[in-house]
C-alpha cells in the first residue's frame, strides 16, 4: 500500500495498519517453558469440575478444544489433554517485551489484551515505507527474543487488519489492500465478522443476510432500523470501510533503545559512538508524541553478562536531542574505565510527561 493511495469514496490517505495477534499465547509460553509440553495438547486453565479453559495449544484445537469452553467439555474431546495452571504475571511481563518491540516502530499502538494489539504504521519511526516489512520485522524480533510466534494482518483499516490476521495463522501474515478489501469482504459469512456475535449472527441470517454482500444490498435505513447504532457500522464494513482511529490508550512510562554489538567494546570513544545512534531512535519517539522526560538511564550489558544501569534526573524535561546525548554521555563517563568489555549498550528516558503538561509526573523506575 503507497501513501498515495485512496480508499473508493475516500479522499483521505490510506492508513497503514497492522494487527498482531500471537499465536495460541499462554499455551504457547507454558510449552516454551516446558519442553515437555511440546507437541502436546495443552489447556491452560483450571481441570477441576467448575474449571474454565483460558487458552489451547493448537494441539488441543485439532479436536475441537477453544478457549472459554468448560474443562470437562475440553476434556471430554481431548482425554490426553494436559491442564497447566495460569501464571499470568509471566504473560504479562511477556507482553511488555512484545509492547517494547512494538514502540521501536511507532508510538501509535492500542493494545486489545496481553497477546493483541493494533499498530498505525502510517508513520513510522524507522521509515519503513512497507507495512508488510514492518510486519515481518516485528514479528521476527518477537520471535527472536521471546522464542514466540505472532500473526500479523495489514490492511487499510483496523477491521481488515484483524481479518487478515487470522488468514494465515499461525505464524503468518496477510495484506489485505485497498483494492482487495470490498471483495474480501462481500464472500465472508457474517458471523467471522469481528463484531458480531452468534446472536447477531442468527439474527442476521433470519433477515436473509448470511454475507457481507447480503449486507452491503441492504440500505443504512434498514441496517439503522434492524441493528440500532451499530447498523452504520454493519452497513460500512460491508463495504471495507472502517474509519475507527487507532488509539493509543496507553501511557507509556519509558521509552528506551538498545544495540548489542558484534564485538565487544571498551574505549569511551567507541561507546560514545555506539549511544548515538540510540539517542537518534528514543528522540525520534519524542518528537513523534510530543512526549519529554525528566530521567535518563544508561544499561550497560558486560561480557559476562552482568548489567547495571546509571540514571540521572533533570528538573524540567530534558528540551532537545543534545541534551539527551549529553546526559547519556556524563553517564557513561562517569563509568570510566569500565571494569570489563561491553557488549551492549541501552538509552531509555522516564519520567515522561506530554509537551505542556503544568507538572512532572512522578519519577519512575526503570
């Protein structure tokens, strides 16, 4: 999709948005975790009596076993299936990292749960003009620092992206592009329209409406008159048009960058030269959320492995780029000579409050 490209009916500019969704999370981590688990049908959540399944391996989804389904039913289409109790603060600091990833390439980002969330890319912090390319970076960060797959789907709006994220699940992507998305559309059966539950799904079908194409021939009048306020949305999706916003609902309490490095290092004046660069990334976020913060930490990763982190604070936000360089510099600095070599280097900045807030939020650690 090119910037220059317009949806029919549309003046406006084409979104890029994408949608990533992991794949079979909670499941997925508690099989990373236990190699045991690998290859296994496997249900997390509770097997007792009242017990809920919270998530499935796809192992476990081959014999028809979904999340939300009572233990005993799961357990019922799958004997062998194995239970594993949730740890969801692991969930949650995974889901962190994935956010992180996410924020190197735009500070746009509304997250729908631990393993899903939507991406304007429209503008992007490393000037990727392909979403599709974003897409597949994200998605091979992911899986290189997690050991976890993530779906994507790109598309024009937010409600093409999250069709597209599940066309090729798991562990795949999907464009759906401007001149697709009405025709992608007008085949798909209502009830795999995100949206619309089973009971709207019946009551569609009793209408006659059993595509989008039944409801793309129906006026808005009548979508108005059978839906209520959600009839215009029905009646604009039919169509591939959706004009919901990506929101960041979000506030992000550090915005940081990091590089490892192909060797080693320890001469202040190389080290210098590798917190350029990082500076450039958490600067660049800076100005694309009009966001500035008042503490500047340095991570420095030795050899062995052994990492400290050095922070300073500053009474008003820090006000430009050079003065974030600076700062990161005095840090690194005041370190020398370095008792070991170095293999990676991170800047990160917190405290953060918008451009104009009347007061500082509180100091937070990293």
């Amino acid at each position: 999709m090119s910037d220059s490209d317009t949806v029919a009916g549309h003046a406006s500019p084409v979104r890029k948005i994408i949608h990533i969704d992991m794949d079979a999370f909670y499941a997925s981590v508690e099989q990373r975790d236990n190699p045991q688990l690998r290859g296994q049908p496997v249900a997390v959540g509770g097997s007792a009596e009242r017990g809920v399944v919270a998530a499935a391996s796809y192992e476990a989804r081959r014999f028809g076993v979904r999340s939300a389904m009572p233990s005993v039913t799961a357990k019922r289409q799958c004997p062998d299936l194995i239970f594993v109790k949730p740890r969801f603060e692991v969930y949650k600091a995974i889901s962190r990292q994935i956010r992180d990833i996410f924020a190197e390439h735009t500070p746009v980002i509304e997250p729908l749960s631990l393993d899903e969330a939507y991406l304007d890319v429209t503008e992007n912090l490393q000037v990727i003009p392909l979403a599709r390319d974003i897409a597949l970076k994200i998605r091979a960060k992911i899986k290189a620092e997690t050991g976890l797959n993530a779906s994507a789907g790109i598309s024009y709006n937010k409600f093409l992206a999250k069709l597209a994220s599940d066309h090729r699940k798991p562990n795949g992507q999907f464009v759906i592009s401007p001149e697709m998305g009405p025709a992608f559309v007008e085949t798909l059966p209502v009830g795999k329209f995100h949206g619309i539950g089973p009971a709207t799904a019946a009551k569609m079908n009793a209408l006659g409406l059993f595509t989008g194409l039944d409801i793309r021939n129906q006026s808005l009048e009548f979508m108005n008159a059978n839906f209520g306020k959600s009839g215009a949305y029905y009646y604009w999706i039919s169509r591939g048009v959706d004009e919901r916003p990506v929101r960041a609902n979000r506030i992000r309490k550090s915005i940081g960058a990091e590089n490892t490095f192909s060797i080693d290092l320890d001469a202040f004046d190389a080290l210098a030269a590798e917190v350029r660069p990082l500076v450039d990334k958490v600067w660049r976020h800076c100005e694309a959320t009009g966001n500035r913060g008042r503490t500047v930490t340095l991570k420095i990763k030795f050899a062995d492995f052994e990492i400290i982190t050095r922070s300073r604070s500053v009474a008003a936000g820090v006000a430009g780029r050079d003065d974030l360089e600076r700062l990161a510099c005095g840090l690194l600095e005041a370190e020398m000579p370095l008792p070991k070599r170095v293999r990676l280097l991170g800047v990160s900045l917190s405290s953060l409050q918008a451009a104009g807030d009347p007061e500082p939020q509180l100091t937070l650690g990293i």
